[in-house]
C-alpha cells in the first residue's frame, strides 16, 4: 500500500489530508484578496453582488456554524453578532443582513474580519485532527468557499467596471484563449437512453444528484464557442433591436435597461473595448463572448438559426469531453489545458455555458435534513442551468455533472454561448468540398482572403484571355516577345526525347512557341485543374502536334505526386511560363519549387517565367486597367461562388482595388466592400464592414537574384536567364 493509499484510508491519514485540504482553500481565498484594500473589500456594486470583506466573512461563519459549534466540544463563538450579520440565506438559523445592504457594513472592520478567520482556522485545525467523521461537510465547506473565490472575481469585476480609473484585478486569472479558433463545426449525437448526474467516488452537490436516465432525440452541438467576432455580426445585423428575436420576457430587459452590447462592452473611438479582470482591454475578436444573460444567447441563437442545449444534452455530450467522469484538470483560475474530447473544443474552464434548461430536481431529488438541505433545493424555481466552468472557477471545482445557476436576466458571471440544433448530421451537399473549405476558411479570417485558384472557372478563364490582350497588362505580350526570340536557345535545354511538363497550363498558347522550338520531345503532360480547359486544349495539340504523345493530367499542379506512365524513365523538362510563380508567398515558391523538383526527379531541368520589379505606376495599371476587365475577373471570383457554393454576394456592393506593396514587392488584389453587409456562402454567414477588403491575389515581383536564392532553398540552380527589355520580363532555366 502507497503513503496516498494510506493517507485516504487510515483514521490520522484522513484527519492530514483533511487538514491540508482546508489550508490550501483557506490560503488561496486570502491570497486571491490579499492585494485589495479595505476600501476594495467593503464596497457593494450592486444588490446580485456582495463586498469581499462579507464573502470573507461569510465563508468563515459557515465553517463555524455547521462544523465548528456543533461537533467541537467547547468551542466559543467568536462574535455572535456575526450569526447575524454573515448568514446568507438560511431560514432555519434566523435572521439577517438584507442582500442588498451588505455594503453598508463598516463594522466589522476589515482587520476583525481577518482575526475571525483566524480564530475559526484554528479550531478547525483541532477538529480536523481529531479523525474522520465529518468528511462530508467539510467537502461541502471546501466547495462552498470555492464557490465564493469565483463570487469575489466576479463582483470585484463588477465592481471595478463601475470606476472611471477601470483598474485592473492583479494578479488576475488567464482569460480564455483568445487565438483563431477557425470556423465552427457542428458535432451529431445519436441521442436515445442516457445517464446523466453524478455518481460514484468524489464531491458533487446534491442537485447533481441523483443519476437517473434520459432520453435524447438527435442532437448537433457546436465544437467551440460562439466568439466576440461572432457577436458582433449578430448587433451588426440589429440582434439587440429586432424583437421577433427575444423572448417575451427579455425583450422587456432589453427595453427596460438599454441593452445594445455584453455586459462590460464600450464603443470606443478605436473600436469596441471590454472591462475585464486585466483592465479595460481591446475587444479580442477570437474569444468566446461572455458576461451574456440567457435571453441575449437565446436571441442570438434563434438568429443563428439554432439553439442552446439542453443540460442533459451538455453533459451527454461532455461524457466524451472528459471520460474519466470526474474533475476536469485545470490551473488555479485559469481556463482547462485541454479538453479531452475528439471533436468538442473549449468545455471546460473558459465560460459557463447556458442552456435551455431550467434548474429543477432530477428524480428522486432529496435535500437533507435541516438548514443544510436549503443549499441548492430552495432555489430550483425561476433560474436557468450553466454548464461548463469558467476561467474564474476554481482548481479541481469543474466536472462534466457541475450544474450552474443563475436568473435569466444576469449577465455579470462568465456566462457564453455554444449552439445545438436538432436532428442528425445534415445530409452532404456537392459544396462541402475543398472549394467550400477554402472559401469558409477565408472569410473567417480576420483579413479575409480567397486564393487566387478559384478565379479560373470557365469565366474566369475567357477573362483573364481577355485581360492578357489589354494595352496596360504587359506580362502575356513581353514574355510571348521573349520567347519568340529565344525560343530556339531555350530548346537547346531540352534532351532528346524528353517529357516537357507544364505547370498550370490553360490555353498551351506559349507552348506553341516551345514545341515548335523542340521538335524532339516526345511526350507533352499539361497539368490543370481545370478538366474542360485542360482536355480542349489537349486535343487541340493532339491535333497539331501529332508525332507527340500528349498526356494531360487533370490535378492542382502544386499538389501532383505522380506523372502519368507514359513519362517513363524520359528525361524530364518543367515549364511554367506567364509569371504564376509570382502568385505564390515566398515560403510557398520554396515549397512548390520543392514539390515540382521531387515531381520532376534528379537531372531535371525547369524553365519558369518570373516578371521582374519596376516602377509602380506599370505595375497597378496592368492590374486595374482602364475598361474594368480586371475588375470583372475579380468579381467574378464572388460570382462563382454564388453559382457553385449558394451564395448570396451583391457584386454591386463590392469594387476591385489593385495596390503595389512595396516592402512585400507584391501586387495586392482586393475586393472592397463599399457598405457594411452580410453574406452567405457554403452554408454559412459572413459580415463585411464598410471599407474590409477580401485579398484575392498577390503577384510577386522579383529580381534575378533573390529568385536564385529561393530556387537554392529548393534544390536546384539557376543555371540561365533570358531578360527582355522594359517593361522587363525573364525566363530562367533552374536544373537539379
């Protein structure tokens, strides 16, 4: 047997473990207040809120009234005055100090309220070593105290949020994880015959008591929470002022109390700005929201079109969140480490999170005989259920049976949101593939971006044909002007027999110049995405071209892992002409350059179109000419997704923009949303503020020599480069 075994097992072990126990929740309610002043500690905010100093006090006298005075022998009461002034709710022991009026208690001073501590510690610490025997009340004593450490977060949060100086608590617990959570998923539950409650070994309340089944119908839960971006697409869209939102009852709130934001939020000049336990902070827009009452996550589920779980769904579906069944591992105020679930993120320790529950008995529900039993069960009437936790609970005070109260109309907790909907996974629909996941994933980000692969549908194609014509786009004619000029010394590159692999081929049309170069190629494998594009433009050269074996291979260029058989053991001739390299980041042209050499095998040899640096003013006009066919393209690319993803995009309401990055050497291309508006796209809704643009393409500039260094990083050598004069254009030869 363990010294632990022993400990939990043997009479002077518990009495110890007791003891250490007691100390350590003891300690930190004094270390969570030692840095406030008395001032801080005795002032009320209002009537849901009470003075730290009470809370101090108010823990103590629960020690001393349900522990201390009935089961040690001889124990005097350190005031007993302080029955009155620090009982809380309990009838059964007499009156008290209204709720409302505990800021009014200067007396006792701070430094009497300390000394009661004292006094009460020291005759539990001769309790406590006198064996076991109170086990149970002193777990309910430990978790009451833990209970009231949130309570001072929360009302000293409160509290500080009502003075102009906005200080912050310190040292304050982490707030939740404020990164890019990405778009949220939903995760099915079959539903049927469940247990929820709790259970076997380890403390639980008795209203998470008893276990008892229930049925579910299939449900979804959300995999993360609903964050401060998201909310602030629901106020954008009217969510505080459209009644047919709310329920009845909260609408009147909104009414009655002028709600337009969370709790704790202010529009500042700089944007929305939030009080929180580190000060007055910028809006994080990836955190989840908080300090919400259950009426606003009500409406702003209804406006989502969901809903908020239930609490049996909640801890159905927290079962797999936490399997062990018992307390959550966290840091001492601080959000959980991990959830240990395969698909539901953020279930423990970062907000508590309503649902649709209201906080009644589960069957067979008992209190316990006299005042103690007025803990949990005089209040199941009126009150709405949070699950969860929050990034003020408690270390080891979190457990998937954990059941949260509050009335529905409060708001200064850590309250947020996570959605449910009914039924089973929705059926697939041909827009939940890769085009749909990148579109989904640009629009979420705080830059939204589309990549620059979605403009080449069949549209987009004749566009950029069209665009490749125009006077101000220079690339297409300067480079079709080189290589006709250096056709024939490009071919000088190409072994006997050889594979000629394009990358991105399109239209073939600068291949023409290199297959009427090269005669003694024998096999040509255009790379498209594009099956249409790729098999008209095949078959036109099939036609031309007929001594040469032409292969097409319809895949993303970047991603090919294989060329077709017909290759064989050739000798092996990349090609990617027109300057698409340039559309790539830096880290992206190491990587492609990476992919085509494993693609392409030892001794190959690549030959790739880059557009070299020049003056601004070249370089915007060809990106945004003066009869709006890049426009067009651009737009398009918002076209297409209406067409293919279901979307809903008024291109009347977005323009192009063309702008030269000098410090990245880049052209951006952005579309520029000209109102604030929504969007929807794939299933789901995007919000667009006034002036937020969407980067739909870079196209990178380069010089001679920082390509080189690029192609090294990849493996090969820049052996050759043709250049043409300006607007200066190059075509280099890269080998293995």
């Amino acid at each position: 047997m363990t010294s632990t075994d022993q400990a939990k097992t043997s009479p002077s072990g518990a009495a110890r473990d007791g003891a250490g126990r007691y100390r350590r929740v003891r300690e930190a309610s004094l270390a969570l207040t030692a840095h406030l002043s008395a001032e801080d500690q005795l002032a009320q905010s209002m009537p849901d809120a009470s003075p730290v100093k009470w809370h101090l006090a108010h823990t103590t006298w629960f020690f001393e009234t349900f522990l201390l005075a009935p089961h040690l022998p001889g124990y005097e009461v350190f005031d007993p005055a302080f029955a009155y002034l620090f009982n809380s709710y309990y009838e059964a022991l007499g009156p008290r100090q209204p709720r409302p009026q505990r800021g009014l208690l200067t007396r006792p001073p701070l430094e009497r309220v300390l000394a009661y501590r004292a006094h009460v510690d020291a005759a539990m610490e001769r309790l406590l070593s006198t064996g076991p025997g109170l086990q149970d009340l002193l777990d309910l004593g430990l978790a009451h105290e833990q209970q009231h450490q949130e309570l001072i977060l929360m009302d000293v949060l409160h509290l500080f949020a009502q003075s102009p100086l906005k200080p912050a608590f310190a040292p304050a617990p982490a707030l939740p994880v404020a990164r890019d959570p990405g778009p949220a998923a939903q995760l099915a539950f079959e539903g049927g015959l469940v247990e929820i409650g709790h259970q076997g070994p380890g403390f639980a309340f008795d209203n998470e008591t008893p276990r008892h089944k229930a049925y579910l119908e299939p449900f979804r839960l959300a995999d993360r929470l609903v964050t401060n971006a998201e909310w602030l697409a629901f106020m954008a869209d009217g969510g505080y002022a459209r009644p047919e939102l709310w329920l009845s009852e909260g609408w009147a709130r909104v009414q009655a109390e002028g709600w337009s934001a969370p709790l704790y939020w202010q529009d500042g000049p700089g944007g929305w700005l939030a009080m929180t336990l580190q000060g007055l902070r910028a809006l994080a827009p990836h955190a989840p929201v908080t300090h919400v009452s259950y009426y606003e996550a009500d409406a702003y589920a209804t406006w989502a079109g969901a809903r908020l779980p239930t609490e049996a769904e909640w801890e159905h579906a927290a079962d797999s969140a936490s399997p062990e069944g018992n307390f959550v591992e966290r840091g001492q105020f601080g959000p959980a480490a991990a959830d240990r679930s395969a698909g539901l993120r953020q279930m423990f320790g970062d907000v508590w999170e309503w649902t649709r529950s209201p906080y009644g008995p589960y069957p067979g529900f008992q209190p316990a005989a006299g005042a103690i039993g007025e803990y949990n069960g005089k209040f199941m009437i009126g009150q709405m259920v949070l699950r969860g936790g929050c990034c003020a609970t408690p270390e080891g005070h979190v457990r998937p049976t954990y059941r949260n109260f509050f009335y529905p109309h409060q708001r200064w907790m850590f309250s947020g949101v996570r959605l449910a909907w009914d039924g089973p996974p929705e059926p697939a629909k041909e827009h939940d593939g890769e085009m749909a996941c990148d579109v989904v994933r640009g629009l979420s980000r705080p830059q939204k971006e589309l990549p620059a692969k979605l403009f080449y549908d069949a549209a987009g194609s004749d566009l950029f044909e069209q665009i490749t014509t125009l006077p101000e786009y220079y690339p297409t004619r300067t480079e079709l002007a080189l290589m006709t000029r250096e056709a024939a010394a490009m071919a000088q590159a190409i072994p006997e027999g050889a594979a000629l692999v394009e990358f991105g081929s399109g239209a073939s049309t600068k291949t023409r110049l290199l297959l009427d170069a090269a005669p003694q190629l024998g096999v040509y494998v255009p790379i498209d995405i594009s099956a249409s594009a790729l098999s008209a433009a095949a078959d036109a050269l099939a036609r031309d071209y007929p001594k040469l074996a032409v292969v097409p291979l319809v895949e993303d260029f970047t991603r090919a892992l294989s060329l077709p058989p017909q290759v064989g053991d050739r000798p092996r001739v990349g090609f990617f002409p027109g300057s698409t390299i340039g559309n790539f980041r830096p880290a992206e042209v190491v990587a492609f350059l990476s992919g085509a050499r494993r693609l392409l095998g030892e001794g190959a040899r690549f030959l790739i179109g880059l557009d070299l640096v020049k003056d601004a003013r070249t370089l915007i006009a060809a990106y945004d000419d003066a009869q709006g066919v890049t426009a067009a393209f651009n737009l398009n690319l918002l076209a297409r997704i209406n067409r293919e993803l279901e979307g809903n995009f008024d291109l009347a309401a977005f323009r192009h923009r063309a702008v030269w990055n000098a410090r990245e050497s880049r052209i951006e291309m952005h579309l520029v949303s000209v109102k604030d508006q929504f969007a929807c796209a794939a299933g789901r809704r995007f919000r667009f503020a006034a002036g937020e643009t969407i980067h739909t393409e870079n196209s990178y500039k380069f010089t001679l020599e920082g390509f080189e260094a690029l192609a090294r990083e990849a493996g090969w050598r820049l052996e050759r480069s043709w250049t043409s004069s300006a607007p200066s254009f190059a075509i280099v030869l890269l080998t293995t």
